[in-house]
C-alpha cells in the first residue's frame, strides 16, 4: 500500500481576538487609513443591520438577515475585489455590497420588498440577491467561463453559508469550476449555523474548506473575524484568479450572533454561555483594540464615526420611506417574457383590484 495523495488545509490570523498581531501583516494592513475604511465599513454594516431588524419589528421592513458579528467576512471579500469583477452575493452580504458601491436605501428597498432595490445603479454587472441558497455559486461559474471566454482579466466572487455547501449546486460549481479552471473565488461565511442546524450535524467534514479538494481545487480557512485575514486571503484567491491560476474556496470562520432572520428565534435552540464567549471574539472589537494601541484611534474619532455613520443611515432611511411605490403589476412582470394564461388572468384581476 502506497500513499498516492495527501492534502492539508491551512489556517490564516493576522489578528487574534485580544487585537494583537499573530504574524507579520501584509502590506495593506500598515496603512491605518485603509484599516479606518474597512473598521468603517464594518460599522456602517452593523448599524444598518440594526436599525433593520428596529424597522422589521416596527412593520417599516421585510423579513431581514442581520450579519451580527460576521461583518469582517462581507466587507473583507468586498474590499479584496476590483470595480470590473463581478459578485454573486447571497442574504447576508450587504457588508460586501456596500463595498461594491450598493447604496444603503437600495439594500432597504430590496429588503422592503421593493425588486428595484436588487436594481442597484452602482455596480451594474453584479447579481441581486441570491435567497435560493448555493443557486449563486453556479451563477458565478458561468459568469467566471463568460470572462474566460472573452479573454477579460476578470473574476467573479460568491459566497455562501456553511449550510450551502450540503448543496449539490455547490459541489457541481466547485466540480466546473475546477475542470475548466475558472476565474472565480466561493468565500463561505461559516457562521456555525444554518437557521437551527448547527455546524456540527450539517457536515461530518473536519473543514468546510476540505471540501473544494473534490473539485481539485484549493480551500483554505481564515479567521473570519479577522478582517485583515479575510481581506488578504480573499485578495489573494482573487489575484490567482485573474491571473489564470483557478479557483479557490475561502472558509471564513465566524458566529451568528442574531436570529437567522427576523422570522427566526435563536434563543429557542442556542446555547448562552457558548453566545457569550463568541460574542468577545467579534470582528470589531479587536480591530478597535489594535487600532487604538496604535495611536490610530480613540473613543472621540469613535464618537465621531458613528455620528457621520446614523445621519448617513438616517437620511438612507428617508429616502426609502419616501421612495414612491413601484406598480402592483411589478411582482407579475419580470419572471417570464410572456405571462402564462393563469397568471395573465390573476395579473388582470391585481389591476383591477388596483385601480378599483
Ligand atoms: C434551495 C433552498 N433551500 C432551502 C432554503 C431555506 N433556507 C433559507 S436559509 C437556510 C439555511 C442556510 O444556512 P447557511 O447556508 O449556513 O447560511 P446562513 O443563513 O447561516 O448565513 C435555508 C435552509 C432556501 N432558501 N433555498
């Protein structure tokens, strides 16, 4: 008996969760403006999802999916892009979409309820909202052959929750993705949960990551409450990409510190003490911590931040609530290019109901 192939996962932290540096940074992390932008983007993220989730309670918003605690990895893969690539998000990624350009009243008209808000101006060539879980990932593939096939030097990033890699669309865009040497990177935000599914009975798999060898492609795990981590491992998956040298599967480590959604209550099946313990782990508070010891940042620039960051928020806020409503018709109209019978029928009776 002979060993014909070995494989290991390896474990990336710049930061750990009392803000010191594990290992050298790279060469981004030196410039304290860059790590300020990506601290402001984590806290505009969680501001948002709080007043979310205020709005959702109140009746002025859908059913939302807070990204508590996991913000590193949304905005981390969202600053590891470029403008011209292409991003396939799933529910939980509005950290990544605002990196991208996604303005805030759009993603609270999405998740009002509002299709026009998936519409975003700004980056055009981005996909909405993927609900339907690991659906994205193959979306990604065929965006990552169409740059291949054009010769573009481009890449296109999904992600998804560890609960989506049980998927088959997973597996067979890994599968693609592997074979024909595509330009796209699947980021996994694993958050521990999918809804009440702990991570534990979703996998038996020691790694989420592990699971892109099946592709014949490399996984690799990050501290996912390190933004540094996620931010560099992701550029750096991104980067391989571009350059013709495949596809990866980053495996960000987190917790959900919310409900699922709003249409969940976590408190029903997590665990307190396990909560709490987590909760002193979250992206923010270390990077806070390193920043300050660096002289780079104190409670009155904090103040300040999430001063500018509720106005912002405020103003996004007004803008939604005021947004004229679009047509009844719009949730008849964009499925098929032509209404099926059944449906032309309930389409006349919705105008009629409308403007009767
Ligand atoms: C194809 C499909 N099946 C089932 C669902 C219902 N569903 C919504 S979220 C979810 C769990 C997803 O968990 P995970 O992938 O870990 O992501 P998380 O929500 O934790 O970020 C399920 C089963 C769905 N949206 N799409």
């Amino acid at each position: 008996m002979k060993t014909i192939a070995e494989f290991s996962i390896q474990f990336h932290q710049y930061l750990n969760e009392e803000g010191q540096i594990v290992q050298a940074l790279p060469a981004f992390a030196n410039d304290h403006a860059h790590l300020i932008r990506l601290y402001t983007s984590m806290q505009r993220t969680r501001l948002l999802d709080a007043k979310a989730v205020i709005m959702q309670r109140t009746g002025k918003m859908g059913t939302y999916p807070s990204s508590l605690g996991q913000e590193a990895v949304a905005t981390g893969l969202g600053d590891a892009m470029k403008p011209e690539d292409v991003f396939c998000p799933y529910y939980r990624d509005q950290g990544a979409m605002l990196e991208r350009g996604v303005t805030l009243t759009e993603i609270l008209s999405y998740w009002g309820g509002d299709e026009r808000g998936a519409d975003f101006q700004v980056p055009r060539e981005d996909f909405p909202v993927s609900v339907p879980i690991a659906t994205q990932c193959l979306h990604a593939c065929g965006v990552a052959y169409a740059f291949k096939y054009r010769k573009q030097p481009r890449v296109a990033v999904t992600s998804l929750g560890e609960g989506g890699t049980s998927e088959g669309a997973f597996y067979e865009a890994i599968n693609l993705a592997g074979m024909w040497n595509l330009p796209v990177v699947f980021v996994i935000n694993n958050n521990q949960w999918a809804i009440s599914v702990p991570r534990n009975i979703q996998t038996h798999a020691q790694t989420i990551a592990q699971k892109a060898i099946a592709g014949g492609i490399e996984g690799v795990q990050v501290d996912g409450n390190d933004v540094i981590a996620v931010r560099e491992i992701v550029g750096r998956a991104v980067e391989k990409a571009r350059s013709g040298n495949g596809p990866t599967v980053v495996e960000a480590v987190t917790y959900r510190l919310s409900d699922h959604t709003t249409a969940d209550d976590a408190k029903r099946y997590w665990n307190e003490e396990v909560v709490k313990t987590a909760f002193a782990k979250e992206p923010l508070i270390r990077l806070r911590r390193y920043l300050t010891e660096q002289g780079a940042w104190n409670d009155e620039k904090e103040k300040q931040l999430i001063d500018q960051l509720s106005q912002e928020l405020d103003q996004a806020i007004k803008d939604y609530a005021n947004k004229a409503s679009q047509p009844a018709e719009n949730i008849m109209d964009f499925t098929f290019k032509e209404l099926p019978e059944a449906l032309l029928h309930q389409r006349e009776i919705l105008l009629g109901e409308n403007h009767g």
